[in-house]
C-alpha cells in the first residue's frame, strides 16, 4: 500500500486524500495512516500554507482558500525509491 500511494501521489496535480482513497479503494483513515507512514520514513514532507489571494489567479486551483492548504510534496528519498522500482 505505500508504495502504491506513493505511485499515485507522484501521478496527481492536485492531492486529495478522497480521491486517493477511491482510487485505491480504501479510505480516508487509511490514507491518512499511510501517509504519516511515508512521512515518517521520510519520503513525503507536507506542509501548511496559508495563501494570500490578490485576485489576479483565475486559474488557480486554491480558488482563494481562506483555510490553510495542505501541500505532500515527495522527497528526493521518495523519487529515488520511484525509479528504482
């Protein structure tokens, strides 16, 4: 399984743990499990932001958040890990 989130986490242009969740049918919970997990062993980092909107980014996908925004980005380790298997 965390191979097989990582796998996707590399795939996706927008995270969400509910997408994630349906697209290996599992759930959230578990998604959440993993993800600490992959954290841990670092080969994911996440972070908070909380984004300022100037109104200029029609195209933006935070479409003007006013709560933080939870960003997975995976690390070196984690691409290394990737294109070993």
């Amino acid at each position: 399984m965390i191979l097989d989130v990582l796998k996707e986490l590399s795939q996706m242009s927008t995270f969400s743990k509910k997408t994630l969740a349906i697209k290996l049918n599992t759930s959230e919970a578990m998604i959440e499990q993993v993800l600490d997990q992959l954290k841990r062993m670092k080969y994911v980092a996440s972070e908070e932001d909380n984004p300022i909107c100037s109104g200029g980014c029609s195209g933006c996908t935070i479409a003007c958040a006013t709560s933080p925004v939870n960003t997975i980005t995976i690390t070196e380790k984690g691409r290394k890990l990737l294109s070993s298997i």
